[in-house]
C-alpha cells in the first residue's frame, strides 16, 4: 500500500485516479477497476488534510479528507 498525505489541495471539489508507469496506459479508477471512472472528493475550506492510499493488489484508490 502507498500513501501520501498532504494539506496543499485547496478546497474544492476534486477527481482522481491512478496511473502507472509515468502514462495512461495501465490506469485504475473507482473500485479499482482499469480505465475506471475517475473518483471523486471535496476538500472543505477548513480541513484540507487529504490522504491519497492505493493498495497494488486490489487497485484500489481510497481518498479521506479531514484529520
């Protein structure tokens, strides 16, 4: 599992999703899925803390907003 935690997104509404390899070719989505929907997230005005988690073997992405 690789996670990054950071305060410096600004508040807003957000997508994302994963891409290996430095290209789009291998890239997963919601629920892990490959060539997935992108998922979504807002960070409020005052909590900006948002930590980005993906698990290699499932592929899936997890985002939670807040300390």
């Amino acid at each position: 599992t690789f996670s990054l935690t950071t305060t410096a997104i600004a508040a807003g509404d957000y997508e994302v999703k994963v891409a290996l390899n430095d290209s789009w070719t291998i890239n997963y989505g919601a629920e892990g899925a490959r060539n997935g929907d992108n998922i979504t997230f807002s960070v409020p005005a005052n909590d900006t803390s948002v930590t980005f988690s993906f698990d290699g073997s499932t592929n899936l992405l997890t985002v939670s907003v807040g300390s």
